[in-house]
C-alpha cells in the first residue's frame, strides 16, 4: 500500500513539472496570434493537469480509506491488549470451592491420618460439587470451604478413577453453580482462566491467566490413562486439582487436574475437557458410578511393524488383539487380528478415537453396533451388543 502512496505522489509531481515546463515554452514566443493559440491550449492543458490531479487525489483517498476500513474490521486482536479478567473472576469466584480432606490409612508403622486439599465447582444450587477423583480418594472426611468463608461436610457420590473425576454433596441450597460446557468449541490460542485453592492458601482461591496450547492431549498417570485433555500454560498448582478452567465467557471448559513436572519442563498443565466431564458427573448423580459400555477387546493401533507383519492392506484402524471369553466381542463374531475401521459408519483410524466413542456417551450398555472390520483383506460389516464392563 505504501508502494501505491509513493508513485502517486511521483506522479503528481511529474503532472505540475510539465505544467509548468509547458507554460514557460509557450510563452516565450514572439509572434502573437502564436501566443494567443499558445494560451489557449495552455488554458486547456491546465484544465487536463486538474482534472487529472483531482482524479489521482480522489484515488489517493480511496485507499487511504479502504486501508482505513481494513485495518479497523480486522479480525486480528491489538496485540498490546489483553483481556481484563476482573469481571469474570468476580461473577465465577462464589462457584469455586477449596476442599480438605483427611484420612486414615495402615502402613508398615501403624495407623497415620493424612490431610490433602484441592478445589471443586458447584454444579447445583442444592449442593453438587464436581471435583477430580484423586482429591477424594480414600478420603474420611472432606471439608468444603466456601466464597463466603462458610464450611460445610461433604459425602462421596461417586467417583470415575478412569476419568479421574468424582461428584461430592454437601447439605447446602443456594448455592452459585458454574456452567459446564458440553460443546466448548475450543481452539489452540484461545484465552483461559484457572482458579482454584493453589497449594491450599487460605483466603481467596488463586486466579490465574493462559491460553490453549494444545488439544486432544493424551497422559499416563499412574495406572490411570487420561485422553481428551486440554494443554494450557495457565499456571496450574498442586491444590488447583478440581477446580475450573474457564473460558472468557465465564463458562468452565474444563476440570484442572495436573501440572506436568519435571526438570526441563515449564508452563505444560492439563484439564479433563468439560464435554467428558459433563457426560461423567451426569451417570455419578444418577448411578454413583460410571457404568461402562464393553466390548471386550484387546487392542492397539495399526503400525509399520504389524502392517508387514499381517501383511495389511490398510494403514489406518484398530487391530483386534485378543478378545475376551465370552464378552460381547467373542459373541458377535470378532476374533484376533481383525482390523476395526468404522462402528455405526463413523471412521476409526486409531484406538484413541475408540475410546472417545465411550468417554463421550455415544456408546451405550445394551445397544447394538454396526462393528466395519478388515478380515484377511475382505471388508465385513458384524453386529455386536454391548455389555457392562465388568469392575475389578
């Protein structure tokens, strides 16, 4: 644009150079019925070089108001603004609680009592709260701290150890719940607020600011296998577990549960997404447990190494490992070394996706599936019945 200003201005300058240039030759000519043709035509030269000065200032300011326009209907935010998050902290504070817990466990010394804390979000004005499945876990009594400075004692609903999330109760009406997002249409980029009860200060719960770095994020904890997380540098801290992950809207879009630790690593935490959270506190209220669908598989993704092995015609899908006695795999027909590549005609390119299926409330106990498998490099199409998974 600043290249279009340049030649413009050249231009302009080159028109009142001639102008002048032109004017001077004519008038230097003596004979007089020259002169008086010559300044007419100088007349009709200066009214060309006007009407063409006027037409390139009329363009000048076209784009001078076009690139005026452009700028202000950007989609790009001012980088040198941030968001003020005060309005939001406000409205969203009384919905974030602090949890401590105490509890008793034997070891090799005897009985020892134990305390933990951690956060938790009201999801009920009669009491709900949803935290992670870790803070209560073992837990002989749970306290629960309120923005207005009240505590109150809490039971165990139930709790998920495979989503590391639990719902508590408390003996209280009210209260302020927080939006659970079940679409949070997240983006990588987008701004997020934490809060929750950081390394159990007392007072008010601890705020702070980030953004989405990642999604889709897959952790091994222990024996516990997160999927479905989110990334985010908002500072998380150990007493942030169970509390919210908001967006700039106020609503939470995900469950704080960990910071990942270690030497060479800065600003990596993780939430459990509010759309697993909101399908999993709904069966903990009802059932006080997570009932889930089973098809009764060993499996892993296709890789290089089994692609020769078996010698596959796909690069893509689940292979069938084993199955198990008498489980609804074995049941409709399954066996070892198929290849899954879509249920109910929705692609399965990895176990991982899989396991979303279930952990988002579209497989169900007792519903029957269209199972699209790759047998010996024949494509078949084998309806199974899911069942409960069995607990252990």
């Amino acid at each position: 644009m600043n290249i279009q200003k340049h030649i413009i201005t050249i231009l302009i300058l080159l028109l009142s150079t001639t102008m002048i240039s032109c004017s001077s030759l004519r008038s230097n000519d003596d004979n007089e019925k020259q002169e008086l043709q010559n300044l007419e035509e100088n007349k009709q030269l200066l009214n060309e070089i006007s009407n063409i000065r006027n037409d390139v200032q009329n363009l000048k300011n076209s784009i001078d108001s076009k690139t005026n326009t452009n700028n202000s209907n950007s989609s790009l935010p001012n980088s040198n603004v941030l968001p003020s998050i005060a309005d939001l902290v406000e409205v969203t504070r009384p919905g974030v609680v602090s949890i401590v817990i105490s509890s008793t466990q034997n070891t090799f010394f005897g009985r020892q009592d134990s305390e933990g804390a951690g956060s938790g979000i009201i999801i009920s004005e009669d009491g709900y709260i949803l935290t992670n499945s870790h803070v209560v876990d073992l837990a002989n009594v749970i306290t629960v701290s309120f923005y207005d400075e009240t505590q109150a004692e809490a039971e165990l609903i139930g709790q998920d150890p495979l989503t590391d999330l639990a719902v508590i109760k408390v003996n209280k009406s009210g209260l302020t719940p927080l939006s659970i997002s079940s679409n949070n249409g997240l983006r990588v980029g987008d701004w997020v607020v934490a809060i929750g009860n950081a390394i159990g200060l007392e007072g008010e719960p601890t705020v702070t600011l980030g953004i989405v770095s990642a999604l889709e994020r897959e952790l091994a904890i222990d024996s516990t296998y997160l999927t479905e997380l989110i990334q985010t540098d908002a500072v998380i801290n150990p007493g942030n577990s169970g509390g919210p992950l908001l967006n700039l809207n106020g609503e939470v879009i995900g469950i704080n549960t960990i910071k990942y630790v270690e030497s060479s690593t800065d600003g990596i935490g993780f939430a459990i997404s509010s759309e697993t959270a909101h399908t999993i506190m709904q069966q903990l209220i009802q059932n006080g447990r997570v009932i889930w669908p089973w098809i009764g598989i060993g499996a892993q993704d296709i890789d290089s190494q089994n692609i020769d092995e078996l010698d596959l015609n796909v690069t893509e899908g689940v292979l069938i490992r084993s199955v198990s006695p008498n489980g609804p795999a074995e049941k409709g027909g399954l066996v070892a070394n198929d290849i899954i590549v879509a249920i109910d005609e929705k692609p399965i390119r990895n176990v991982k996706e899989l396991q979303t299926l279930r952990q988002t409330g579209y497989l169900s106990i007792d519903q029957e599936i269209t199972v699209t498998i790759i047998r010996e490099k024949t494509t078949q199409n084998i309806l199974i019945k899911l069942e409960e998974q069995p607990r252990l």
